[in-house]
C-alpha cells in the first residue's frame, strides 16, 4: 500500500489553470495504477484521469478531455493533473487514489486515497 499526499488546489477564474499534485510514499510499484477523481457538493465521486506508472499511459474522463493532462515523474514518485481552460463546473474536491493492476474509473476498485484537495472555480 502506498500514502498519498495531494496539493495544488485553490481558486481560480475561469478560464484558468491550475496544477495539481499527489505525491506517493510507502509500497510504490510501477505496475500501480495512479488516478485522479473529483466530487461536487451533493455528486457521486467520478473519475477524472489515470496513468500508469509502468508506461505513462494515460486516460481521461470525456468531460475534461482535451482540458487537463495527467502526468508522472517517477523519480519524484508524484503525479499530476494540469488542468486548464477551467470551468465552474470543474469546482469540486479532487481526489488522488492508488490500485494494482491496469486502469479503472470505477472508485471502488482504487485501494487507497488522499485527503482530497478543494480546485474552485469562479465565474
């Protein structure tokens, strides 16, 4: 199992970028697949991007495809979510999460997850 630990959020107009970051510590492997989610008030937690760490492959949800990057450094054990062209439906808690094996978007397969950090996005 791995700990995650994520920063970045904040407020931004739309239009906007923001960087976010989730660093990893502990049971780190390169076969892990690493994702991001988001939850709005009152939504169901969804799948926002993932990578892997083996190869890089990465996968985003349709609704921020094209907007937002997801990247790793492996050196640093951290990954990242660049979001740009923000938009006020992109305010929401966003997660970092961490499983075995090849991607998903389902949140019940992720094994371990960080605190969650606030992305807002004005109009």
């Amino acid at each position: 199992q791995v700990q995650l630990v994520e920063s970045g959020g904040g407020l931004v107009q739309a239009g906007g970028s923001l960087r976010l970051s989730c660093a990893a510590s502990g049971r780190t492997f390169s076969t892990n697949t690493m994702g991001w989610f988001r939850q709005a008030p009152g939504k169901e937690r969804e799948f926002v991007a993932a990578i892997l760490w083996s190869t890089g492959s990465t996968y985003y949800a349709d609704s921020v495809k094209g907007r937002f990057t997801i990247s790793r450094d492996n050196a640093k054990n951290t990954v990242y979510l660049q979001m740009n062209s923000l938009k006020p439906e992109d305010t929401a808690v966003y997660y970092c999460a961490a499983k075995l094996g090849s991607w998903a978007k389902q949140k019940e397969l992720y094994d371990t997850w960080g605190q969650g950090t606030q992305v807002t996005v004005s109009s």
